[in-house]
C-alpha cells in the first residue's frame, strides 16, 4: 500500500519530516474510506456522512500538501478494493460508486482548497494567536473546510481558533436554512406537482417501507422544475405522511450525484420524493439505478412515538373511560401529539396516572404482533380504526397482548415495547370545537 501511495504522490516513504506525516496520514486513510462509504453511504450530511467528508477532505489536505493538484485518492482507495474485495465482497460489488463518490468529493474540495489555504494563511499572517469564528465559519461554509481541519492546521501554527464563536456562526446558518426549507415547502405545497414528469419506465410501484428502509432500485419517472427534483422509484422505502405520522426523510443516490429527500408526496397514485441535488442529475431521459436509504435514527424515533400514541390512547382510555377515541394526531420523530374530545382538562393525578400506565407497558416488554385479516373481522375482534381514516376490505392489524392495544392500520410500530423507552407527558391544550 504505502508502494501504491509512493507511486501516486510521487514521493517515496523517507522523505522530509513534514512529508513523511503526509503520507502516513494517507497510509491509514484510503483503507478505511471504503468500508466508511458502504456503511454510511451520504446519508446525512450532518450525520455519519458529515463524518466521512471530514476524513476525506483531511486526507485530500495532506495529499495537496504533497503538491497534488489532480484527484489521487481515488486510485489508493482502487488499491484497497482490489486486495481486499476478496474477504469483503461489499467493495466489488460497490467499487464503481466508491470510485466515483470519492473523485466527485476530490474534485469539488480541489476547486476550493487552493482559495481556502490563501485565506487560511492570510488570517494567520494577521497575527492575534487565534482565528475568529466567523474567519473558522467562512472556511467552512466558503471553501469546504470542516471545523476540525481548521483546528488540525491552526494547530500547526500554534494557534487556537474560535470554537464557540463558531458554533455561533453554525447556528445563525442552520437557522437560516431551516426558515429557507419551509419557505420552499410553501412553495411546493401550493404548486401543480403532477405535471413535467418524464417516464422511464412503465411499471407499477412497490412500497417496501415496512420491510427495509435501505434499497437499490430504479427510478420509474422524474421530474426537474426549478431547483427541485422529484423521483419515482419502483421500490420506494419511504413512507408517506398517513394517520399523523410525518412522512419519512432521507436520500436517494445515483452514480455521481444525491437527492436530499425534504418531502414525500402522491402523485397520481403513487409515492414520490422531492428534494436538492447534490452534484449532476442526468436529465437526458435515460435508465437510473439508484440507492434508496430512509434516515434511519429519524424512522426509528417516529416509530417508538407512533406506537407510544396508541399506548397513550389505551391509558386514556383506562383512566377516563371508553368514551375517549383519537380524534386526530401527529407523531413526529422527537414529539407526539394526541387529540380527543373529553369534559376538561384532566387533573394532576390523572395525569400521573395516564403517565405511568404508559411506562408500566413499555416496561412489560411486551412484543408488538402483526397480522392481516378482513376489516369487518378486525373490528369484531376489537381492534380500533382511527377517527376519520378509510380502510380497504383488507387491512394490517398491530396489536400489543395482554389487552393493551389493538389496531387497525398499516403504518410503523416499534417490534418490542422496550423499544419506545419511555413517556412523559409534557403539555396539554384544550380547544372550543
């Protein structure tokens, strides 16, 4: 390996002190991107896959240190798959993903580290010992530079950067983004999304959300209108917005560029998702095959919520009586809400008290059971439907032994109620209808 990284930065393993702690750095680094990329795969940019580009982006540092100018890394991370894609399969099967992700990473850190460096250097020829947190923030957001970078480099130089007043800067642009995503959600939401769509293939779609969440399929049809793209994917992982539970998020990836999934919606019967692309979508019409992954922490969390919804609604029930059915609900991945007609608000014992019924069944561990039976036979039996929901003739019924729940209804549930760790109730509201 390190005969391969002599070859590709022309420079051999008892060269200068500086050098030889570049090339070090690189020994180590190519051997774990690809098996970093099969785990990860881009799934999240402030997630494990902000993780990945900081590994990468240090290592394309060392190697522009080495005078490199020209995508090199790609070819270490080639070595690795060859020798070790016998014992691990993954990377054959992977290898050209892997080699273009890691060169379209290379590529546009390249176009940025020679302005970054320059503004890296002047700020430490300004002299103060320490770079302010918004010079740490500009080289982040302006040239590329992951935070810790930074620091590695400041180090270098002895001297210290700005974290918090970074985190700061950080803050003031998540802030930013988030009021930026909900004006396009407007702007999606009042639009016309059946029209533009180009077709690929003509194919029925399959929802498979309930038994992966991470799958290769093809996109069936497309549509490009402004800066959003929508995919239609013959397998969809993603769940669409049903019953109170928000639809799913997550990413869709081809050859050379991703969809970050921001909504999920019907078009004419079957499920879309719509989003940013990062890198470039190829509009000419063409087969696509692609990777489909559903955020797994933000699935899971709903998951534990839904099914705390109907453990919360079983404890209602319990401690006011019958009459209490679900009215409407959200269930969010960090928040639930319940929605039923009762006399008052309920007092601070019965509060306490719904609480601890939903924790005693949590406790119990009971698993959660699945099965599919005609809707007549599920209401006989004593499953509840939800308030305002139509049901085909045959239906998906979850139900928790031991008497505590019983339902009708097709979306997520955690498998075991230790799962949903644990319920507090937070707030309560009551409304005039």
């Amino acid at each position: 390996m390190l005969d391969r990284v002599g070859e590709l930065v022309g420079r051999a393993y008892d060269a200068e002190a500086d050098e030889l702690l570049a090339i070090g750095f690189w020994r180590t680094t190519p051997v774990q991107l690809p098996f970093f990329f099969v785990m990860v795969f881009f799934q999240a940019i402030k997630g494990r896959g902000y993780v990945l580009r900081r590994i990468l982006r240090r290592a394309m540092r060392h190697a522009w240190l080495l005078g490199q100018r020209e995508p090199t890394l790609t070819g270490v991370v080639a070595a690795v798959i060859d020798s070790m894609g016998d014992t691990f399969p993954d990377l054959i099967h992977r290898r050209d993903h892997l080699l273009k992700t890691t060169q379209a990473e290379e590529e546009r850190f390249l176009l940025t580290i020679e302005g970054g460096m320059t503004r890296f250097n002047e700020l430490i020829s300004e002299g103060g010992g320490t770079i302010a947190g918004d010079d740490a923030f500009k080289l982040y957001d302006t040239f590329g530079f992951p935070i810790d970078l930074t620091e590695i480099m400041a180090k270098e130089r002895e001297y210290g950067v700005d974290k918090v007043g970074f985190e700061e800067e950080l803050a003031k642009q998540r802030a930013r983004s988030r009021a930026d995503r909900e004006e396009a959600k407007e702007v999606f939401r009042a639009g016309d999304i059946t029209d533009g769509w180009i077709q690929i293939v003509d194919q029925e779609q399959t929802f498979v959300g309930y038994q992966q969440i991470h799958i290769r399929t093809e996109v069936l049809a497309y549509r490009v209108k402004d800066d959003v793209v929508g995919l239609i994917l013959r397998e969809s992982p993603f769940y669409l917005e049903s019953g109170g539970q928000v639809s799913d998020v997550g990413v869709v990836s081809g050859d050379v560029w991703k969809l970050d999934v921001q909504e999920v919606a019907d078009v004419m019967g079957q499920t879309a998702v719509f989003g940013s692309i990062e890198g470039v979508f190829p509009d000419g019409g063409e087969k696509l095959s692609v990777e489909a992954q559903v955020t797994d922490h933000v699935r899971r969390d709903t998951v534990r919520n839904h099914t705390a919804t109907h453990l919360l609604h079983s404890a209602l029930r319990e401690v006011l009586g019958d009459h209490v059915v679900q009215r409407g609900s959200l269930v969010a991945p960090d928040r639930l809400r319940f929605d039923f007609a009762h006399t008052g608000p309920l007092g601070t014992d019965e509060l306490e008290q719904v609480e601890l019924i939903v924790n005693e069944g949590i406790w119990a561990n009971h698993p959660v059971e699945i099965d599919h039976r005609s809707y007549a036979t599920a209401v006989e039996d004593g499953a509840m439907a939800l308030f305002g929901e139509k049901y085909p003739e045959q239906v998906r019924v979850v139900s928790i032994p031991a008497s505590v729940w019983n339902s009708v209804g097709a979306r997520m549930r955690a498998k075991l109620l230790r799962l949903v760790y644990s319920g507090s109730l937070v707030s309560q509201e009551s409304q005039q209808e």
